[in-house]
C-alpha cells in the first residue's frame, strides 16, 4: 500500500499510495528542530505521539464541521490523509504572547490577546520563514482574496474549537501554527498537522509549558511531556 517517498521535511516524511493518486501516508519521525534548524534532536516515541495527538485534534475538529486532509491514523507513526498542494503560508494563531512575538515586538510572555492574533509567515526555510502580510500572501500563492480572507476566519475558527478541546483536559491554548492546501477538487482545506510541536500549550493550573518548548528552552523530558498530553486526551475522549 504504501508506495515511494515524495518529501521529507523536518517532522515527517510523506509517502505516495500505490495505486492511489488521490491519497497520501503521513510517517511522523522522532526528529525535533528548533530555531530554523539549528537546534537538532531525536526523541524515541516522539513520532508515535504527535501522530496519535494529531489524529485526535482532526478527529475532534471533523465532528466540529472542519474539513481537512485527514483521513484516519493507520499506525503509531502513520496517518492517511488527502492529497493536497501545500500553500507556502504559516497560518499562526496567537491567544497569549510567547516566542517569536515577545522577541520582536518587545511584548511581554503571557500578555493576552482579545481578540487573538492571526499572523502570516511565507513558508520557505531558506528565508527563515519571514512574517508577511496579506499582499505578501496573494503574491506568493495561489489564493485569491476571499480564499484568503476563508483561511484566516477559519483559523479563527479552529482557535475557538481547539481552546475549548484543551480547556477539557486543563491545556491553556497559548499559540499554533496551521497549513492550508488545495485537494484535487480545488478547494483549500486544512492540513499539516496539529501537535504540541506546532502548538503552545500551558497546563492551567501550574503554567507547566507542555509543549516543543521544552525542547527549545531545554526545560526538562519532552517525551513525558507528549506523553502526559495524549494521556489527558485519551482520558477525556
Ligand atoms: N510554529 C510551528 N512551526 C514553525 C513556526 C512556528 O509550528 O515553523 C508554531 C510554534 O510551535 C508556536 C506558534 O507556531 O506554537 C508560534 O510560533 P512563534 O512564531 O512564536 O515561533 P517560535 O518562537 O516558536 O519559533
């Protein structure tokens, strides 16, 4: 079933299915990276968690009415999604500001957003995946206008669903990052993934990150922490 290698990126490798050109096989490695790559790690298991988490959020965001790529999860490591053509945009979200906002407007951690942020970035690692703005994003895509003004309402969107997701299991939704791309019938739809590696996310009682964080700010045993995640979630739902 599974056929030959079309990409790897950082996180994941993706696979065509024989015989199939309208599906993928999403394999999700146990590689971490940070700041554009110059920090470098692997984590055993770390695969095998993010699928799982991510098959849960587009699980969960499918009964909310949101269509993505995904399929359904095939193995620990590997999900089923539909083929689409990435569109080289970052889609981030922000409720509460950490990161790459606190560096470059100067705005303290933890000041909250009302309403959040939506914040583009051209997809390109050469470049470093600069922040753009919305004329940026018509000229190095495909969007039209109203496409691109759908993918922002729908982050929104998918913000408030994903809130309410980890407010269940204690998780505050600090930040996250999604992509866009279009399936073989035109349209653009959600893709990617949904993982604590493209998501903030605090615990609301003790502000413990739970999250790639711990890896970028070297805060203690990611994998406990992707572990301790999906055992919330498996709880819950
Ligand atoms: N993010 C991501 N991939 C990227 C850049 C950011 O998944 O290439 C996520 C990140 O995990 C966080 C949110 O998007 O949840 C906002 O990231 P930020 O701009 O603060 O960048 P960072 O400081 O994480 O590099």
């Amino acid at each position: 079933m599974k056929g030959e290698l079309l990409y790897e990126g950082k996180a994941k490798q993706v696979f065509k299915v024989s015989g199939n050109d309208s599906q993928l096989i999403l394999s999700y490695k146990n590689d971490a990276t940070a700041f554009n790559g110059i920090k470098k790690a692997s984590f055993t298991g770390k695969g095998k968690y993010n699928n799982l988490i991510s098959s849960k959020v587009f699980d969960f965001l499918h009964a909310r009415g949101v269509k993505s790529h995904f399929e359904r999860s095939l193995n620990e490591t590997e999900q089923l999604v539909k083929r689409t053509k990435i569109v080289p945009v970052e889609v981030v979200v922000r409720n509460i500001a950490a990161g790459s906002i606190t560096r470059r407007l100067g705005i303290p951690e933890k000041v909250e957003f009302a309403p959040p942020l939506v914040e583009l970035y051209f997809k390109d690692d050469g470049l470093g995946d600069p922040i753009i703005n919305d004329e940026h994003a018509r000229l190095l895509t495909d969007l039209s206008e109203q496409e691109l003004a759908d993918v922002k309402t729908t982050a929104l969107v998918i913000n408030q669903h994903l809130s309410e997701f980890f407010s269940e299991v204690n998780l505050t939704l600090v930040d996250f990052k999604l992509e866009f791309g279009r399936n073989l019938n035109g349209e653009i739809i959600l893709s990617d993934e949904v993982s604590p590696d493209t998501c903030r996310l605090w615990d609301k009682d003790t502000g413990e990150k739970m999250d790639k964080d711990v890896f970028r700010e070297d805060l203690g045993d990611l994998l406990k922490v992707y572990e301790a995640i999906l055992n919330r979630l498996e709880a819950v739902k």
